[in-house]
C-alpha cells in the first residue's frame, strides 16, 4: 500500500511541475496566406507560424 501512494506522490509532482505550452504561448493577429486577419496565431516549440483555421478569421 505504501509503494501505491509513493508512486501516486511521484505522479502528482511530475506533473505539477510541467506548465502546460498553452500558457506559455504569446498570440497575436497575423495574416494567412489567403489574405485574410487571422486571431490567436502563435509560434510552435519549433519555431514554425501556427495560424488558426480559415474558419476563424476573417476579411480585413
């Protein structure tokens, strides 16, 4: 029983010391490749431009 709730501490630890990416990301308005004003776009772990379906941006 003992090991269960040791494995169980090391769990929650784990994963309270990660900050999920989300949360850490920087959004701002950018323009897709259809000329459209796209909200919420943002710059992945790689580096890469990320921007949100067409469906949620709109003419400028």
């Amino acid at each position: 029983m003992k090991a269960h709730i040791s494995l169980i501490m090391v769990a929650l630890v784990v994963l309270l010391t990660f900050v999920p990416a989300a949360s850490t990301r920087n959004y701002f308005t950018c323009d897709s490749p259809g000329g459209k004003t796209c909200p919420n776009c943002y710059y992945n772990d790689d580096g890469a431009l990320v921007i949100p379906p067409d469906s949620q941006c709109y003419n400028s």
